[in-house]
C-alpha cells in the first residue's frame, strides 16, 4: 500500500502537514498537502504543499530559497496528519523567523521569541 | 485583545492544534479547537479540542485521565494555527504511545517505532 493509500485526506481532499527540524526537534510550521502535494514531496525529497488561498501546488521555499528536506515522515494514529522532519534551509517563516511559532500568548498579550534568522525582504528578493 | 480575538478560525470557527511534550520537545498530536475549545484551554488549564465526528467540545483526557496540563501556547505567524507544550499525563495517544506519530513511513511501508507507554484498555476501563 502507498502513503497515499494509507493518508485519510478531508472532504476537500487535503492533509494537514506540520514540519520540524530534524536536528533540533522545533516545530517550524504547519500546512496543508493534497495527495499531488504528498507525491512531490515523495518523488522530490523537498516538501511540497497545497495553498488554499492561491488553489495551487507550491514548493516549499520556490520562492525564498528556503527549501525543506526531507529526513522523515510520520503520520499519525488516524493517518489523518503528517509530521515531517526536515534540513531547513534559510527560515521557515516568511517574516525571517526561523520558526513560525515566534509568538507566545502570555496574559499580558503576545510575545515575540528570539531573533530573525534571515532577512525576508532580501531572500524574496534574490529570484 | 485577546488570544480568540488575535487568532484565524477557518470557515467552520475551527483552528488546528499542535500539542508537544513540554519536557522534551516530541511532538505528541495534533486535533482542532473552535473558540469554546480554546477558551476553556485557558481558563482550565488542560487542553479542550473540538471533535469534528462527533460535533462536540472534549477535554483532553476526560475519559482516558491522559489529561495535557498547559506549560506554554504559540501560534503561527498567520494565527491560523496553535502549538502548545503540555506537560503529558498517561500517553497522548489511544494506542497507549506516547505520541499519535508512533509510525514513520518507509519504502517497505509503515513501521511502528518505540513501545507502548501504557496500557490503552487499562486507561479507558479505568472509568
């Protein structure tokens, strides 16, 4: 049985896909796949994902540089989430952090977490 | 403003919600939460989702007293998506794993990695 068999996909037909960093074990961001999106990832080793917004397969870091490799994959009890651990390259996040989960919620409003490790106006400019 | 106020539900009022072992990082499950979820999350101090199968707010452990005590909430740069660390009671998972991610896929298909934690059937007849 393929990956694809085994992955319970939703009534619009996608996963959600939550990467880590496969050196450090930090959750770096969450999205989600279609079955296309899940063989790219398969057939490429770079992660590949399912933009809702945009209603298109988009690799990860096409733009940026930042591309995701794959080290592992996971899936979960229900087969119904992928965790994939990666070689992150440059930031995961768009805004230069190295992580999407930069903010925490204290009860005196959210608080940002360490520094940028990339400039994210300079990595969308180099295209 | 606050966190329900700051965050991104999706168009059925939900967000997903990553869960990870306070202690050590490993990423434990991921299910969703509506606004009444996230709430009672913080108010409780023990994570609440929402079951989209049977359409109704559960708190984590409520059957099973794996119950996850909150140690520290994230989410994402689009506050679509929530990462909390809990301090783990029992396993995460209903197979008796720690974590839901229990199987990596590899090219010979699904292989189940670490032992079982607890004794599934012991936690629920526990009741």
């Amino acid at each position: 049985m393929s990956l694809i068999e085994q992955l319970k996909f939703d009534t619009n037909g996608l996963i959600p896909a939550i990467t880590r960093d496969a050196a450090t074990g930090e959750v770096l961001m969450m999205a989600f796949m279609n079955a296309a999106a899940v063989e790219q990832t398969l057939a490429t080793g770079r992660v590949h994902y399912y933009s809702r917004s945009r209603r298109k397969l988009w690799m990860k870091g096409e733009t940026s540089g930042h591309v995701q490799l794959v080290r592992e994959i996971r899936f979960d009890c229900d087969a119904d989430c992928l965790l994939i651990s990666v070689a992150q390259q440059g930031a995961a996040c768009h805004t230069g952090h190295h992580s999407c989960f930069y903010r925490t919620w204290e009860e005196t409003g959210a608080q940002v977490q360490g520094e940028k490790t990339s400039d994210p106006l300079a990595a969308y400019a180099r295209q």
